[in-house]
C-alpha cells in the first residue's frame, strides 16, 4: 500500500519522542512498520483515495524541507515539524497524453500520471523536477524560494522532454545525480522499454550517452541508486557510481541469472565511459 509509506516517513522522524523511561534511547536504524504503529506516533497523510505512488524522497538541508514525488504531486515538508502541512504542487500529464496512453493498452491508475522519478537540487533556489508524463516523460524547473520562511514553492517554467532523462514507465526506476547544473540518470528511453541507457544531458556539452543495445554495457538492468563519490582530494576526481541489477547467461548459455552490478562515470569526461563493471 502506498499511503503507509509516507505514513512510516513521517513516523520515523517522529519516533525519537516515544521513547521513555529510565532506559537510555537507544539508536535505531531500523523500524518495521508494525513497531511504527505501536509507537503510535505516526501521522497518516494522503492527498487522496487513489494510489499515488510516494516513491522519490529528497532532503533539502539548506531549507530544512523533505521534498516528495508521488503521482501528480510534488510535496514540501517541513523537516523541522513534519506534521505540518506540506505545500503541495499539482502536476499532472496532459489530457491529451493521458487518452493516448490509455489507447496504447498501459495501465490507466498506475501507468497513465505524471509520476514523479527524479527530484534534484539544480541552483540555490530551483528543483529540477521530472516525471513519466503518462509514458510521455516531461521535466521542468520549481521554483523552492531562497530561503525556508519565504514558504515559495511552485513551476518556474514550462514542462519540456523528458527523454533520456527518466523512464516512460513509471514502473521501471530512474536513478539520477545532478553534478554542476548538469543531470546524470538510468532509465529505459523509449516507450516500450526496451533500450537502457546511462545519459548525461542537461548540460552545455553534447548530450551522451551508453551505447544501445549493447550487451557488454547494459544487459536487462534494474537501476537501483546512484551516488557521485569522492576519488581522492581533488573534486574534478570524484565520480559517479550506478548501482543495478542485471540479467547475464550463466556459463552454459542457457540460463540467464540476477547479478549485482556496478557502474563507474567520469563526469568531467567528454563521453560516458563505463571503467569498472562489478
């Protein structure tokens, strides 16, 4: 169910000021859903009845703010009072791709929105936002203020292509890092999801990209993260790591296995190159 993700969201963050008594708290890194419900310091929040996909967490430290992507929605809020209520922006897919997704066969609850796949902090007071735009993925730029009691949050812009930047199915994970005002993501680039792809684009430079269907780059993969990691003291040396899952041939040839992987991108490249597979 997806509102009970938010609801441990919230419950979490909450979680510290149920413990007492004569016992030192104890550091928690872990709580089950059903300890959360005991605690009973949780809050339920939902916009509607319908599933709305809370998926994309994003925390905001210079503005104490946790932003959200769900179906349709973008949510702001507060760090340092969760209950409060979050500002919200609707964003839906147009009508139009709306009725050409239906009449494509996809799925209209779950695959027919706009759901939001990649949140990130473009300049000190815009978020990069990009969602599946009803398999027609389209991204724009909010605006979240310049400081947190200005309480700004809405679209600065007008919604442009998607493509190579998050995946057409919202099923299907996007990951994504934002390095210099420029967008790193995995995601399949076409609409029957066939085609996965490392980009770089959002950038002045020419926008890259893996080879296609190429096996010995990317074979059947499920994104899981990505992370830019420092490589030494020298910023202009930290690189990107993707981390995914794919599906290879075993020694025979005839049975394809679920192995853990490891992709590594020099941003400051020319070219997506791919150095280290584990």
């Amino acid at each position: 169910m997806t509102p009970p993700s938010l609801q441990v969201l919230i419950g979490v963050f909450l979680c510290s000021c149920c413990v007492k008594g004569s016992l030192q708290p104890q550091p928690r890194v872990f709580l089950t859903f059903n300890e959360l419900q005991e605690t009973k310091t949780s809050q339920f929040y939902s916009l509607s009845h319908q599933p709305l996909d809370y998926r994309i967490l994003v925390m905001d430290e210079d503005q104490d703010r946790i932003y959200v992507g769900s179906k349709d929605h973008i949510l702001s809020l507060n760090i340092n009072n969760i209950s409060q209520e979050p500002l919200s922006i609707f964003w839906p897919a147009s009508t139009a791709k709306v009725d050409e997704c239906k009449m494509a066969g996809k799925d209209p609850t779950h695959g027919c929105g706009n759901f939001v796949r990649v949140i990130q902090m473009f300049n000190r007071t815009h978020l990069y936002v990009c969602g599946s735009g009803a398999f027609s993925p389209v991204c724009a730029y909010f605006n979240r203020g310049r400081r947190s009691e200005e309480q700004v949050f809405k679209i600065d812009s007008k919604g442009e292509s998607g493509k190579g930047r998050c995946s057409f199915n919202p099923s299907a994970n996007t990951v994504s890092v934002m390095i210099n005002q420029e967008l790193f993501s995995a995601m399949y680039i076409d609409f029957m999801g066939t085609d996965a792809a490392i980009f770089r684009s959002l950038t002045r430079r020419n926008a890259v990209r893996t080879d296609q269907h190429n096996s010995k780059w990317l074979s059947e993969p499920t994104f899981v993260d990505a992370h830019l990691i420092p490589d030494g003291t020298d910023p202009n040396d930290a690189k990107v790591y993707f981390f995914f899952k794919e599906k290879l041939m075993d020694n025979s040839g005839t049975t394809k296995q679920i192995h853990s992987m490891i992709a590594r991108i020099c941003p400051v490249s020319k070219d997506v190159h791919m150095p280290l597979r584990t």
